[in-house]
C-alpha cells in the first residue's frame, strides 16, 4: 500500500516565512487560496523539543483546514518525509521579498531609472 504523501508549504506571513507539512494541498473553492489540511508535525514522542514548530503546533493547533492565499505561497514540494517546521523572520536573512503592490513606490535602481 502507497503511502500518502507530505507536502512542504513555505509561505509568508506577517513579515515572517512558515515552513510546515501537510498531507494534503489542494486548490479552493475560494477564489486565489490553497487549502491546507491534515498538518503533520514532530514525533510526539521527541525528547527534544523546537520552539519554533512548538509556535507552529500552538498556533495551528484546533486547525483542521487552512486557506492561505495564492500570492502569500511560495513553495510547495512534496517530501519523503517530514521534517521541522520554522518560522523565519522574512526580512532579515532571506532573501524573499513581497511583490510590490499598488500604491507602494518601486524602488529605483543605481542609475536612478
């Protein structure tokens, strides 16, 4: 029998990027959101623990269906297995930034264009 497979979401939210599993995405009824379900987090029974996938258990905990919007994405890949989920400050060492959006100026290049 197949094993059902895991997905690694990575998305941003409130100035931070969340990188968590579930073991099933798909595309909603709603207009531009992808529903998460079935979150998939550490072995409960793990000596150590993380406090960043602790924030992630504690906030998604009761949670049985998310809809994250479409431009917040930015990576699905499906995995063996799964791994730790993180919460990322988004502007400090990443590199990802927001697409700019109406009413924000683009910021000009070195030449001044």
């Amino acid at each position: 029998m197949a094993k059902s497979p895991i997905y690694k979401v990575i998305f941003h939210n409130n100035n931070q990027v969340y990188e968590l599993y579930a073991r099933a995405i798909y595309q909603s009824e709603l207009y531009g959101f992808i529903e998460v379900e079935e979150f998939v987090f550490g072995d409960p029974g793990q000596i150590v623990v993380n406090p960043g996938e602790e924030k992630l258990k504690n906030e998604f905990s009761g949670v049985t269906r998310s809809y994250l919007p479409m431009h917040s994405i930015i990576r699905v890949d499906e995995v063996e297995k799964e791994g730790p989920g993180k919460i990322l400050d988004a502007e400090g060492g990443s590199n990802v930034r927001h697409f700019p959006m109406g009413g924000q100026p683009i910021p000009k290049g070195p030449s001044g264009e």
